[in-house]
C-alpha cells in the first residue's frame, strides 16, 4: 500500500519532470516545477521524521603499545597501563592463532565490583588476531580503573551475557563481586587507567 511519503515523493518527480520537460508554457513550468520541488522536500522530510537514523555510538582510543610477534598470547594493545582515558574507549588487542576461547574485559572500579563490557556482540569482536571491544566508564574524574582481561569458556560467557542482559533490563548495573565470577572466566592479563573527565550518567 503506497503511503502519504511515497505519493508525494512520485507525485513530486512526476511535477519536476513535466516542467523539465514541457516546453509550451514557461509559467506553468516553473509553477509545477516549484510544485514538485515542495513535495519532494515533504516526503524526504516525513520520511525522516518517521524513520529517524539510529544514533551511532562514539568511542575514542588510548595509546597503543607495539605488538610483539609471534604473538604468544592474549595482549592488551591499548589502552596501556597508566593511561589517561575518555568516558567510552574502544581497548583493543591480540590473540594467537591457536586461541578458540571467548575474550572478555571487565572493569573494576573504586567500588572494587567488576562490570563486563560488551557491545552488540556481548564477547570481544575477534577477527585475524585482533580483538577489540566497546569499554565504558562510569566513574568521577580521577578515579582509578583497573581494566581486567579474561578469556572464558561457553558457560563464563553464557554467565556474562545474561548478567549484561538482566543489568539492561532493569536499567541497574549493581556490578559482580569476586566471588561471583564464573570458574570457566580466567584472568590473562590487566592495566590500570584513569579517567580524563567526570563520566558519570554517560552509558
């Protein structure tokens, strides 16, 4: 069923058309053509309005360190330890050839709970030995985070993506304490970060 969006926009070709190309009346082509150019801007602009573009998430990136190869295991890239880093930073690294397991990065704040980080994918993008992961701070400007590294099997990850999933939900993200973190997640590697400015209600 076409709609008001898709008959205006038709019926605005259809006006910049005949004034392109009819060539009797030359007030009656602009007449039409100014038409047609006003039914055009409506459909383009109701079509806007009724399918808004998703808003695209913005992250900037820490320093990076050199990679050393062959890689031997999983690496941290950036951020590095002692960094200085923004609300959203996107902390990327390396696996060997050999890694089949998920990569996970959980933060730890002041409050000494872990948060895991996920983007739409919930585990770390992998890909061609690189990994990477959307990471969010929601702390004061100053605080210390030590930023955490796991690699984990199909249950530690299960785990994380319904905790995720259920913190979402409820809009509340209560954090993990240590005793809480599933036995197939295994600590690989960690830095410490602080935060550039005030991150508080930034998700």
């Amino acid at each position: 069923m076409l709609t008001v969006v898709t008959i205006s926009v038709i019926a605005g070709a259809i006006c910049l058309l005949f004034a392109i190309f009819y060539k009797k009346n030359i007030s009656l082509r602009i007449a039409i053509g100014i038409v047609g150019v006003v039914l055009l801007f409506y459909g383009g602009f109701s079509f806007g309005a009724m399918h808004p573009l998703a808003i695209i998430e913005t992250f900037d990136t820490g320093n990076k360190i050199q990679v050393e190869y062959p890689v031997k295991k999983v690496q941290v890239l950036s951020p590095v330890d002692g960094d200085t880093v923004k609300c959203r930073i996107l902390t990327m690294g390396v696996y060997p050839d050999t890694h089949n397991k998920d990569i996970w990065v959980l933060l730890r704040p002041s409050d000494k709970k872990y948060y895991p980080q996920s983007d739409y994918t919930n585990t770390s993008y992998k890909e061609k030995g690189n990994w990477q992961v959307v990471t969010r701070f929601g702390g004061d400007q100053g605080e210390s985070y030590e930023l955490f590294v796991y690699e984990t099997d199909a249950s530690a990850s299960e785990f994380f993506s319904e905790t995720i999933a259920q913190w979402k939900a409820a809009n509340d993200y209560v954090g993990l304490e240590m005793e809480e973190l599933p036995a197939g997640a295994v600590e690989i590697d960690r830095i410490r970060v602080t935060l550039e400015g005030n991150c508080r209600g930034i998700h």
